[in-house]
C-alpha cells in the first residue's frame, strides 16, 4: 500500500495542549482526544514489497523502525 508514494509521513510522537512533546509512548485516551500529532516526511521506495519476507529484501527507504509493518496481504 505504500510502495506507491514519493514520501510517507510518519508519526513520531504527540504535542499536548501544554506544548511538551511525548515521542516515547501514546498518551492516555483522554489525552489523546487534546494531543495532535507530530510527523515527519521521509522518503518513499517506489517499488513493491509484495514479495520481501526478509528484512534485507526490502527496499532501503522501507526499512522504517516501525513495530509493525505489512508487505502485502499474507501477514506471514
């Protein structure tokens, strides 16, 4: 699904009505409901990951630290 875009923002954390910056955790539902996120743009890959079931078959610009990541349909 995002094998198609020149770049893909990423959210890296949640600014609260009081102007801290949380990156390292999601704040609490009804915190959540105030927070507004924070996002970066990093470069997209262009090319598809239906195939990789490896790490080192991804594309470089794929290999985000995200916890988890789809390459196609099968989640396998």
């Amino acid at each position: 699904m995002l094998d198609q875009f020149e770049s893909i923002k990423v959210c890296i954390g949640y600014k609260m009505p009081d102007g801290t910056v949380i990156t390292d955790s999601m704040p609490d539902t009804p915190e959540l409901i105030e927070a507004t996120a924070v996002h970066e743009e990093w470069e997209g890959w262009r090319t598809s990951t239906a195939n990789c079931r490896r790490w080192d078959d991804l594309p470089k610009q794929a290999r985000l630290p995200a916890p988890a990541r789809g390459t196609g349909r099968r989640q396998d």
